[in-house]
C-alpha cells in the first residue's frame, strides 16, 4: 500500500470540493444551469447520458465531497491497522462516486445506477469486518435496499411508455392514475433508502461497518439519498402522497426518540439521531417544503459527520468498546473532542444560533404557521423533545458521570489525523447554518404566530433539558425497572423481527425448500436429465440410420408406400 495513498485521496477530493463548491456559487448567482445530454439508440425510446449542474447539485455535491475528504483523512489514522487498506479506500471511493453518478443525473435510467451503486457498496462495507453479526446486519441491509430498487426499476418500467427517461420533460398532464401509481413508486423507494417505518430496522444494523463508513453513510450518502429523490420528484407528490408521507415520518420520529432513549451502544443512538432527523426532512417534504428540507438536509450532514468522527475517537480511547455505560470522566481525557462532540449535540438538539437551529426552527415554525391539526403540532414538539433528551443523556453518560472503563483509557488527542478532521468538520459545521441560510434564501422568510407558538420550541428544548437531568439516574441505566417497556422499546419496536430475523428468514427458509422440491427435485429430473439424455439418444438413432444395409432403407420405403395405399383407399 502506498504511505500516502489517503493523503492523496484527500487532497484530490478537496480540490474538487473546492471547483464545485465554486460552480455551485456561479449558478446560484446567474441563476442558471447547464445539462448535457448525449442521445444514444433509436426507435421508440431515446436513451441518453445526462448530467444536471444547477446550485442544487453543485452544493450537495460540495457537502459530500467536504465530509468524504475529512473521512479519508480520519481513515488514514483510524484504519492504521487494517490489512487490507486498499480495499477499504477503493470502497469508499466507489461508495462517493455512487453518490455523485445519483446528485448530477436527472435521469432516472443513470439514477438507478447510482441507487444500485449505494446498495451495492453499502452491503459490502457493513460486512467488511468479518463475522457472523456483520453478515447478518449486511442481509438485513441489502434486502430491505432492494424493495426501494424494484420500485425504482419498474417506475422506469412505467415510462417507457413517453419514450423518454429523463424527469425534467416529463410531462403527466391530466392522468391521475400514472401519477398515483408514480408517487407510490417514488416513495416506496425513498423510505426504503431513507429507513422510514417500516423500513428502520436496517439503519442501526448497518452500524457493524467501520466508523468513518458510519460518518459517510448516515451524514450525506446512502440515507441521504431518498430525502434527496423526493426532492427531484416533488412534482409527482400529491394531497395523498403528502399525507401518507406525513404519517410515516412523524412515526418515524417518534420511534426513533424513544429508542435512542433506551438504547446503549453510542453509534446507534447516532444512527437513532439520523433516524429522527431523515423523519424530520421527509415531515419537511410533506408540507411542500422542499427548499427548507433540503438546507435541513445539508446543514444536518456536517454535524453528523461530526458526531460520527468524535464517537470514533472515544471509541479508540475507551479500548474499541461502543456500549457508553463503560464511558464516563472522558472530558478529562478528550477535552477538544468532548467539546466538538458537544457542539454537534446542540445542533443537533436545535440549541439557538447552532446550524441545526436555522433549518430545524424554519420547518417547525412553517409547520405551525400551516392549518394543521393539533395532534400533528403536539407530536412534532414531543419528538422535539426526546431529541433533546436522548442527546442530554449521551452527553452526560459518556462526559460527567462516574468512569466504568477502569484504568485503561488512553489518549488519543495526540494523534493530528484524527483531530484535523473533527476541528475542521467543527469550524464548517458552525459556520454552515447562517452561510447557508443565506445563500437558500434570498429574502427573509416571513413567519406569522402567536407569541407562544412563536417560543414553543425554545420552550420544548428547555423543558426537555430539566427534565432530563431530573431523571437521569432513570434515563441512564434505560428504564430498566420496565421490563415490558425496555424489551419493546430496546428492541425498536419489534421491527428487526419483521423485516430481519422473524418474517424474512422464515420466507427465506421456505424458498429454500421450495428450491429444493422444484429445481432440484422434479423439475431437475424431467427438465434437466431427461433434456440431457434426449441428444445422446437422437445421435444413438442417427448414427444407426447412417450405418445399417440397404435392406433397412428398403424396409422402411416400403412401409411409407404402405401407408399411402391406404390412405388412398
């Protein structure tokens, strides 16, 4: 392996962070695009090579090249270790292209294989370290993909029929049941790659991959990527789809806050994190807010990166343990990335004045600006709330509260690589909010509430924070008092079960079995041996034919004049 194969993989990818970053500017400015387009084939339907360069794509291509850079430099550190770094570097860098192939392509013909790229990659970084929970966690993950690629596969099936695979000339016009039948499509795809309900169960099993995959994976890459395809698609969604979707993702966010509460592995309550805010964009997205889903949707992947990056560190210091009950006094040892590590915790929270209060303040205030019902607005507070909470009592468990790891703990803020991309994922991430505030909107945002619906977030966010250090000594051990309520809670709600171990291996196994009775057994016989034998007896016969006497040829004349004497008669 080169020595310097990850500062050169960084570097590269900085440099075209910074010419697209640059671009992105100059079409938000002029406020045009460009798209390519090379037209191949004939006939009936035209298929053609197309890139889309607006500011939409050239930002969110700006983000992930911005995160994947930082990724590769942490990995340089972080993999040290590993065997086989070659490997591991051309997956993330497939993984990064497999993205850029889905942010530039208005295609849905080179959208599907960048979507099958993600699945793909994805599968074979979750089981790249070897064992028998990777595998498992790598199954669950591809075939929960893989409804969202059907789906994606037979909404190009269904535009066949207008001759042209690229979104932006298509045209629905009047029929309501191309566009019903489309908007499911869409969704059905984007929930599977986003984990909404009932799909959720594959984001916290994807946590078997390495950290710096974690910190690629759930900030602006695979998950990233349904929020993104509604995006694009947003003309397909109507009242129903709206409404459907609405319910789906604010389930998801009440799933989601309520695990992590109970949960004790430190990347999976960061990947519960995920879960909450992907619910929080597709909420975003329901109320026709594309524009605000899409600043929440890049101002959410820089801190979460920044989670992700800090979790590895105090996992290299704690001895490779995830389960946070044996963290606690680590603000001793890892002061700087206790520090990061809290400001991404704010913003995640939506703390005023931190990057995630710009986007996830504008979606809550625009939501009860709107003529919603109470129950949707009361929900959308509570899961407010459990953000706040969860994330409190990470803080508290792995920073203030009593060491469980014993004496050894070492110190890994000696080692610049692994600081260099937390300090610089920490800058941008504070300066994200305001910048991209600013460049998403041109004019300020006019909001019109009632004084106390204008504070009930900051109110929610303050109440949530008593509360949590109120009952810490509960929320810390996961309320094990309720059995029931831990089992169910701890266990996300049954949906492993469902979508993994329970319903898909029992319908795994009786595939199985019927691959076993049918094209092994019966089928196997008559179709295979019987087909394979029918040549050896026919050349058997033929070569007979060809080397008996006369008298055989004569024979069998005489039998076929036979048959038309009597057919004559």
């Amino acid at each position: 392996m080169d020595k310097f194969l990850y500062q050169k993989i960084s570097f590269a990818l900085m440099n075209v962070m910074v010419l697209v970053g640059v671009s992105g500017l100059m079409f938000l400015s002029l406020d045009s695009s460009i798209f390519i387009e090379w037209s191949f084939g004939g006939g009936s339907i035209n298929f053609s090579l197309t890139l889309l360069m607006d500011w939409v794509s050239c930002s969110f291509l700006t983000v992930v090249l911005c995160i994947s850079s930082n990724v590769v430099w942490y990995s340089k550190s972080y993999m040290g270790g590993d065997g086989d770094a070659n490997r591991f570097i051309l997956l993330v860098l497939g993984f990064v292209v497999s993205m850029v192939i889905l942010i530039i392509s208005p295609n849905i013909f080179s959208i599907l294989l960048g979507w099958d790229g993600l699945g793909l990659i994805s599968y074979c970084l979750v089981i790249y370290y070897p064992s028998k929970k990777s595998n498992s966690a790598g199954m669950i993950t591809v075939l929960s993909n893989r409804v969202g690629d059907v789906c994606v596969l037979l909404s190009i099936a269904w535009f066949v029929v207008l001759g042209d695979f690229n979104f932006s000339t298509w045209s629905l016009g009047g029929d309501l049941t191309s566009l019903m039948i489309l908007s499911f499509l869409v969704m059905v795809a984007a929930l599977t790659k986003s984990a909404q309900i009932p799909f959720s169960a594959w984001l916290p099993a994807a946590m078997a991959a390495p950290t710096p995959v974690s910190a690629l994976v759930h900030s602006s890459t695979l998950v990233t990527a349904g929020v993104y395809l509604l995006i694009r698609f947003s003309f397909l969604l109507g009242e129903l789809g709206s409404s459907v979707l609405m319910f789906i993702s604010m389930m998801t966010m009440f799933m989601s806050g309520v695990v992590a509460i109970f949960e004790c592995d430190l990347k999976k309550i960061i990947a519960l994190s995920t879960l909450s805010q992907l619910g929080m964009m597709m909420f975003a997205i329901s109320l026709g807010l594309y524009q605000v889903a899409f600043f929440h949707l890049l101002s959410h992947a820089l801190f979460k990166a920044l989670l992700f990056l800090c979790a590895g560190v105090l996992i290299h210091g704690v001895g490779s343990t995830q389960d946070v009950r044996y963290f606690g006094g680590l603000v001793k040892n890892f002061p700087l990335v206790s520090v990061c590590m809290n400001l991404a915790n704010f913003s995640l929270c939506g703390i005023p004045f931190m990057s995630g209060f710009y986007s996830k303040d504008l979606i809550v205030e625009l939501a009860c600006q709107d003529s919603w019902g109470m129950s949707i607005l009361f929900l959308m507070f509570v899961c407010l709330g459990l953000t706040v909470l969860y994330s409190v009592r990470l803080s508290f468990l792995a920073f203030i509260s009593t060491p469980g790891y014993g004496s050894f703990c070492s110190v890994c803020e000696q080692d610049f690589t692994l600081l260099g991309p937390v300090a610089t994922l920490t800058f941008i991430s504070l300066l994200s909010g305001p910048s991209l505030s600013l460049l998403s909107f041109s004019y300020p945002v006019l909001i019109f509430l009632p004084w106390v619906m204008k504070m009930g977030a900051l109110a929610v966010i303050s109440a949530s924070v008593v509360l949590s250090v109120s009952v810490l000594g509960i929320t810390s051990m996961g309320l094990s008092s309720s059995t029931f309520l831990s089992t169910f809670s701890g266990f996300m709600w049954f949906m492993p079960w469902l979508s993994g171990q329970g319903v898909l291996m029992s319908s795994m196994k009786k595939a199985d079995s019927i691959l076993k009775i049918l094209d092994q057994g019966w089928l196997e016989f008559y179709l295979g041996k019987v087909t394979e034998s029918s040549p050896s007896k026919f050349n058997t016969i033929s070569l007979g034919f060809q080397r008996n006497a006369l008298k055989l040829h004569f024979s069998i004349f005489l039998v076929w004049l036979l048959m038309i004497l009597i057919y004559l008669i």
